[in-house]
C-alpha cells in the first residue's frame, strides 16, 4: 500500500513540476539583417524589427551549404529560424542568407 502511495505523489509531483517549464514555440523571421553583432541579429520583417540572440550553435547557411558567421552582414536578406517564448526573447537555431526578395509592382 505504501509503495502504490509512493508512486502515485512522484507522479503527481512530476506532472506539477512539468506543467510548470517554460514551453519554447518556434518562430521564423524572414527579412532584412540591419544589425549584426557577434551574439544578435536584428531584422527588420514587414511588420517589425526583431532582435535575435545567436550562440556557438547557431548555423549559418548560404545556398544550402555552411558557412562562417562572419558570413553576416547588415543588408542582407535572412531567413532565421530559432525559439523563444516571443518575439522578444528568441535564440537563433539557424540563420539562412538567401537572396533578396524582388517586390513586384
């Protein structure tokens, strides 16, 4: 009886203390980089500007192949895909250099 006691208060503690973490959501950016720093990048969508942390696991890609983060620079037309709870808290898991967008008249 104290053994199924046991196990039922871990299991209700654990549900507790899961319903408790923070849950990450995925987010992508598409826009213009404005402001590169070597830990944020800014861009700058239709809407808004968006700040974006970056860290030693960000990727960096161009044309589907790696490159060096130095490969960054303000200007340029990036797709970031990362994670956070909002706009204003999100960490870069991936940060696509692709060509500019051409608006159509």
């Amino acid at each position: 009886m104290r053994r199924r006691t046991w196990s039922y208060w871990m299991v209700a503690m654990f549900l507790v203390t899961a319903a408790q973490l923070p849950a990450h959501e995925n987010f992508r950016i598409i826009g213009t980089a404005t402001k590169v720093q070597a830990t944020q990048v800014d861009v700058k969508t239709k809407d808004r500007s968006v700040a974006v942390r970056m860290d030693k696991q960000t990727k960096f890609l161009r044309d589907g192949k790696k490159v060096a983060a130095g490969e960054l620079k303000a200007g340029q037309s990036v797709v970031v895909e990362a994670y956070g709870d909002s706009f204003e808290d999100l960490l870069a898991i991936e940060v696509r250099i692709v060509p500019p967008i051409r608006q159509s008249k």
